[in-house]
C-alpha cells in the first residue's frame, strides 16, 4: 500500500485511536475483532504508506510518535468533519440549499439583518449563509450575475425580459443632507443651492456594480468628492467634517438628535429611494427552503420595515420556521 490517500481511510484512523485509547495491540485487536497480527500488518501498511513510524515499540505499551499522535490529531478532526458532510449531504437531499448568498446594500439596516440571521441560524439549518455587502447597482448585479440569491435593497428593477428573477417593493427610504457643525456649509443660510454645494467637498458611495461605470447619485458636476466603500464609511466621514452629503434618515437622525451632525435644508427635492427585493428562481425549479424562509420574513411589512431602519422589532422571537 504505496498510496498515502488509499491508506488514510476513515477506518485506518478509527484503528489509531483505538490502539492509543486502549494502550495495547492486543487490546485494540480485541476491540476491533481482529487477531493481534492482522492489526500489527495493519498498522505497518499504514505506517509504510506514511513513510513514518507511528508507534515507539521500544516498550510493551503502544505510544504514539510525533507523527502518530499529529495524525491522531487531525484524523479526529477529519473523522468530525466527514461525520459533518454526511449530515449536510442528508439534509439537501430534503431540499435545503448547501449555501445561501445574500446582497445586502449598505443602506439596509445592519442590526435588523443581523437580527434575521440569527432567527434563521437558530433553526439548525444545514445551509450555509453568506452575505455580500454592495451599494447601488453593485446589489442587484451580484443577484444577476448569479454571486447572491437574494438581494436586498435594491434600488434598480431587474429587466422584465429576465426571465428567472422576481421582485417585490421593499418600502421608500428618506434621506436628509447633513453635515458636521464644524463644517463651512453648517453656518451657510438655508435653503444650500447647488452653486453654494457645489463649492464644497461632497462624501459619495462608490457602485459596487463589477461591470461599467455604476450609478451616481446626488452629486453635482465639477463637486470635489470623497468616495467610500457604504454607507456606514460616508456616515462616519460627515461626522469627522470631511464633507457633506444625503445620508438615509434613521442613520443620521440619532446624530442629529446629539447634535453631532446639522441637518441642512437644500433647493433640490429631497432624495426619495425606492427600494426592493430580489431573487432568482428558473422556471420549473422548487425554492429551496432557505430561501423560502428569508422570502416568508420580507413578505412581513414590520420586517420591511425594520430593514429600512424606523423600528427595530424582535426578529428572532416573531420569525417563522419553515
């Protein structure tokens, strides 16, 4: 047995540990059903496949190496992670996905997606959820690119003629221009025109979208701007003054209540985002029950709701299984 891959089987590492748990051959033969001499040929195929010695035979006592006891080691963890495959494979076949790829733009309230996939890990299931944090038209195309299953927020309608992709309203989402009080435009008589904004640094979310140039949203040409990766980061850069800019209302309003950031009245009509959510499903194919389960939670308005940051209800206590 010259393989190193033939000989690591799952039976080969169970033998191991039981000759190490036992202290003996002759014990771990009897335990095993074998005759000391089968398990003694047995141990050597494994330990000339290896090209190492796995037991100290210099004593009575079966004492693992180094070596034997960093294949115990491992050989534990790889007959854990099998046992773990066996599950998961059983449980798809009941027709949970093996994984489930949310795009989640970063407008979208964070605690209240946070909160949804705590309710939906505690069910036990065997898939595996991922998010992919996205802005713009970054959060439908990871749907349509085929890089997510579920999109939330999306500020873009996937084309009728797409055939396999669905959408539905999330709810409109407000948004106030604000600025730190340090900044020159906090003192500026209101309503800001676009020619007073114009001459002042703007903070922007950059389109996550792979492919061409992406949406811009709200700024004006000629404007200086400081691009950052979400939401979050254009928050944080108009608290430190570093520009101005249209933030989504529930993130800036506790600010403003603190008086950490001013908010300022502006000419334009105020920004008014209409937000869905999104899935694929090809035509003759069954859901999969994970997304059945996130689909169930969005078709609850308080969820909806929450997602755009108004309320913050009990996610985990009032979601339902499926």
């Amino acid at each position: 047995m010259s393989n190193f891959r033939d000989a690591l089987t799952p039976g080969a590492l169970d033998m191991i540990a039981t000759v190490e748990r036992t202290g003996s051959m002759a014990a771990a033969a009897r335990e095993l059903g074998l005759v000391p001499s089968a398990l003694s040929y047995r141990v050597r195929q494994l330990e000339t496949a290896l090209d190492v010695l796995l037991f100290d035979r210099s004593s009575r006592q079966a004492r693992l190496t180094g070596a034997g006891k960093e294949l115990l080691r491992e050989g534990n963890r790889l007959l854990l992670e099998i046992d773990a495959v066996a599950n998961r494979v059983k449980r798809v076949a009941t027709g949970w996905e093996p994984q489930l790829t949310l795009s989640v733009d970063s407008v979208i309230s964070r605690s209240t997606v946070m909160e949804l996939c705590q309710a939906f890990l505690a069910l036990g299931p065997p898939t595996r959820l991922k998010i992919r944090e996205e802005a713009l038209s970054g959060t439908l195309e990871a749907l349509t690119s085929g890089q997510a299953d579920l999109a939330i927020g999306v500020v873009l309608e996937p084309s009728a003629n797409r055939s396999g992709f669905h959408s539905k309203p999330l709810g409109n989402l407000d948004f106030v221009y604000a600025v730190a009080p340090l900044h020159p435009l906090a003192q500026a008589p209101q309503p800001l025109s676009d020619a007073l904004l114009r001459q002042h640094r703007a903070v922007a979310v950059a389109d996550s979208v792979q492919r061409g140039g992406g949406l811009t949203l709200g700024l004006l040409g000629g404007q200086d701007v400081f691009t950052v990766p979400g939401m979050p980061a254009k928050l944080d850069s108009q608290l430190r003054g570093m520009g101005g800019g249209f933030l989504p209302t529930y993130m800036a309003q506790p600010y403003i209540d603190a008086g950490q950031l001013i908010a300022m009245q502006v000419q334009r009509p105020s920004q008014v985002a209409k937000t869905s959510y999104a899935w694929r499903q090809d035509a003759g194919t069954q859901t999969g029950r994970a997304l059945q389960w996130w689909l169930a939670q969005l078709e609850n308005p308080s969820t909806r709701l929450a997602l755009l940051g108004p309320v913050k209800p009990r996610m985990a206590e009032r979601a339902a299984s499926v």
